[in-house]
C-alpha cells in the first residue's frame, strides 16, 4: 500500500475568486488574508457591521482555528480551505437547528463537483472520507429577538502537503483525488451551492435535516457518543435523525436522545 502523494501549498488566486463569484447575489463578497487568528472571529467581530451580511472571511493560515467544543483546527498553509460566512439574511430560530446540516449538504456537494471526490457524513457536522475527517463545520449565532446572524465556518483537507502535523489524523481530498485540487474553484464552488440552496435553508429546514440524514444512512448502525474528554457517554444503536437534528439511539439502559457530542461507528 503506497502513501498518498503530498502537494506543494498554491495561493487562492484572488482576482479569480471575484470574478467566480460576482454574479452571486447573497454570497458574492469575500474578504482575503494571507493569515489570520480565526476566519470564525474575523466574523463574528464583524457580524452587526452596517454590510456584514453575506460577506465570507478567506485565508491561507489560522494562528488559532477552532471547531466545535473549543477544539483547535489545524490546517498548514495554502493546503485547506478556510472560508467562514456570515450568512446573508437573519436567521429565524426554528431553522437554526438546520444550519450545520444544511452547510455540510452544500459542502459535500461542492466536494463531488470540483473533485469527484464521494464525502460521507458524520453526526452532526463533519465530513469524512476513508472514514477519516477530512472537513469540520462550526456555526455560531448570536440573537436578538426572534431570530439570529449566522457565521458559519468551514474547515476543508484539500491538498495534502509533505508536512503534517502529527497530531493531524485525517484525511485530505487529494488522497481520493489524485491530483492537485484546485482550491480558489472549489471555493467559488462552494460559495454558489450556498446561494443555490439558501432558500431551501430559511423556507423548508425540516427537509433539510431529512435530506442530510437519508443521505448519512445512519438508521441501524451501532455507534458511540463521547464527551469532550473522549469519555463515553452513550453507546447504542441509531435509530434516526429528529426534525431538530438530535441523534435518537437505542441503547442498553434506554432509548436516548443526543444532542452533543463526538459520534463515531464501532
């Protein structure tokens, strides 16, 4: 069994990325750095700005990424893609639970496009291939009333590079690829999937929830659920996905309903 092929880190082109998401209404503006702290920060900072909505938040490094439950993110430079947008309109709280799925739909399909590239799920928000995770989401809101703005943040393993962390243990697209991914078309790519089914998002967020779980095809398996601290806490058999996004498992004290924590299939 051969390793899988490292890549020499290219730069998001720009001006490519302007002109490929341009005619975009919601979802056409994209702020660029070299390097930052957090792209999630970087919005959230600027969530109530007068233009904040719509606007995505682009880099080649993060000094401190983060993921969900406070975990770091660590992508060496000009290997991932790191985009965090705040979405272009308020959202009402009864799609909130939607959010993740909704952007982990949009991801994988992004992934398939410009890659072919076939990405699974994993409850609630990542995305995994070879069973291993090669993109994280972390969305956050932050209310006023009646509903919230979204920065939705994702962390993509695009191209393999010669040096990884080895803390690291994941995949990336190229090991399914082949070949160097272009990272500025996947993220224009990206970007329209997230235009092209925003609506889907704030009119139907039930069906949304329904779609990423009929395609997760979790029902059956036997998993386990840990806690930050890798303890587990539930061990069982799924039996499905609620409208709410909650994981429903039946275990040997009962059934359960998880709505946090790190699921993985034993």
């Amino acid at each position: 069994m051969t390793a899988d092929a490292s890549f020499p880190p290219v730069l998001l082109d720009e001006v490519a990325i302007a002109a490929g998401v341009a005619a975009l209404p919601r979802f056409g503006r994209v702020r660029y750095s070299v390097t930052v702290d957090s792209t999630n920060a970087r919005a959230l900072e600027s969530l109530y700005a007068y233009d904040a909505l719509g606007i995505s938040f682009v880099t080649e490094s993060q000094e401190a990424g983060r993921g969900r439950g406070g975990r770091s993110w660590t992508s060496p430079p000009a290997a991932g893609l790191l985009c965090s947008t705040i979405l272009p309109a308020e959202i009402p709280h009864a799609c909130l639970p939607a959010v993740g799925f909704w952007a982990a739909l949009a991801i994988r399909g992004a992934i398939e496009r410009e890659t072919r590239v076939a990405a699974g799920f994993k409850w609630p928000n990542d995305l995994l291939l070879r069973g291993r995770k090669c993109a994280g989401i972390l969305c956050e809101a932050r209310s006023i009333g009646a509903s919230s703005r979204v920065v939705v943040g994702a962390g993509i393993n695009v191209n393999r590079p010669k040096k990884v962390p080895p803390e690291l243990d994941a995949a990336w697209l190229t090991d399914g690829a082949g070949v160097l991914i272009d990272r500025t078309a996947l993220l224009v790519t990206l970007l329209t999937q997230y235009e092209q089914s925003f609506d889907e998002l704030l009119r139907y967020p039930t069906r949304v929830i329904e779609r990423w779980a009929a395609d997760a095809a979790l029902d059956g398996q036997t998993v386990a659920v840990k806690a930050l601290d890798g303890s587990v806490v539930h061990e069982g058999s799924v039996l499905g996905v609620g409208s709410d996004g909650a994981l429903f498992l039946r275990t040997s004290g009962g059934d359960v309903r998880v709505t946090l924590g790190d699921v993985s299939a034993i």
